[in-house]
C-alpha cells in the first residue's frame, strides 16, 4: 500500500478454489506473502451519470480509465486512484496513480466541500503527489464524477522476483447504494458458481517459465474480467434497464 505509481503487465484468470490449491502448491516454493498479505479490500468506483468509464471497462476499449477510492479494513487512509489500462497485442499494459487522504476526510470529498489536493496536503510526501491530487481533481470536475458503486473483497497477494506479484480476490460483493468503505447487510454476492476466485498476476516483464508451465498444465488461461464492468451489468440486469 505504500507505492503511488505503479506500471505494469496484468493478466487476469476465473479459477475455482481446487485450481487454487494447485496453484499454491508451486507458488508457496517460488514467492513470499506481500508485506499486506491478507486484506478486505473496498474500490467505490467515481462515473458520470451516463456511466461512460465503466462502459469503456464492458466495450472493451484499447484506452480505458477508471477513477476510484479505495480503503483496506483496518486502515485510517483511503486512496484516491487514477488507474489507466492501455490494450497491447499481447498484453494489457496498466499504470496506476494514487493519493492519499484521511478516512475521515473522505465525506468531505463526496459533499464537495474540499479538493483531493487540499484533503492530501497532509500526507503528501512528493511534488508527484500533489500533481496526482490534480489529476483527479481535474478528472472529478471536467467529467462530473461522483460515486456510484461500492466493489468489496477479500484479497490475498504473494509478491515473487522482477516484480512478479499475484493476487487472489474472493467473496467478491457490491451495491450501489449507501456507499461508505464499510460491509453492510444488503451487500449482494457477484458470483453464484464455483469459478469465483479472480486471480490477477502483475509483472514488470514475461512470467517465469514455472509459472507459465502450471497455468498451462492446469488448462487455466487468461480472460477478460472487469469487477465492475461485470457488476454494473448485473445491476442494470436487476434493475431491467
């Protein structure tokens, strides 16, 4: 949680939960636990009223851009991220840029009664940080962002050499109403089968050789997956727009 700008390969795959284990088995040998290896995660993802980000997430754009806030339970902070993905001819390329605020401060934000920028201030650590502040500002006014669906999970994460990192998020859940960086009784579960464990695996460069040899002993191939493209579609699903 402590990096700010991140830049990067990511592949991301449905598994189900004994495709898991196996893939444990070689993980545990060639990666460690990341310093944060263990955590509830909670994304409130920022549109306009006509839902034109997540739609670029469902259309499957070569440029996409999302803007969120996310917080980990039992953490006073949230980020507030720019994350862009560009589509390569083989790989998705994502980079990602993030302020901090206090948790606290996060309902200011939402009534607009402060910037990112001036909510920063006190955790900015580098000239780049009020620059991202700016950013998304800028992306928060132009557009006319504002809140519109709460993304929550549990994620686990093992962090390997050249910047290899994978995560495993599951019980994934969301609505789109009442949205404060906490669970609440009517969060409904997105997946209804056994293939509900999205694994995402990063890298600065190729995947290690024993890494693309289990993925392709266990038939497990990448697929195009965006949580909250998905879930937008449900919900629109559920409300027979």
């Amino acid at each position: 949680m402590d990096g700010k700008v991140f830049n990067r390969v990511e592949k991301k795959y449905l598994i189900t939960n004994s495709e898991k284990k196996k893939l444990m088995s070689l993980i545990k040998k060639h990666m460690k636990p990341d310093k944060y290896h263990e955590s509830l995660v909670y994304n409130i993802y920022f549109d306009n009223d006509s839902f034109d980000f997540i739609n670029q997430s469902i259309d499957w754009t070569d440029f996409k851009e999302k803007v969120r806030a996310r917080s980990y339970g039992g953490y006073d902070r949230v980020f507030l991220e720019i994350k862009t993905k560009i589509r390569g001819k083989e790989n998705n390329i994502g980079y990602k840029r993030r302020v901090m605020i206090a948790h606290s401060d996060f309902k200011k934000l939402i009534k607009k009664k402060a910037s990112v920028e001036e909510l920063s201030k006190q955790a900015i650590e580098t000239g780049n940080d009020i620059q991202i502040a700016k950013e998304v500002d800028y992306l928060i006014n132009y557009f006319d962002l504002s809140p519109k669906i709460l993304v929550i999970y549990n994620r686990t994460s093992y962090k390997g050499e050249n910047d290899l990192r994978i995560t495993f998020d599951e019980k994934l859940k969301y609505r789109d109403h009442n949205l404060e960086l906490k669970n609440k009784k009517n969060d409904k579960i997105y997946f209804k089968d056994d293939r509900n464990i999205i694994m995402e695996i990063k890298a600065g460069g190729a995947l290690p050789l024993w890494l693309v040899k289990k993925l392709s002993e266990l038939k497990i191939y990448p697929q195009r997956f965006s949580k909250i493209g998905k879930i937008y579609q449900k919900i629109r699903k559920e409300q027979n727009v």
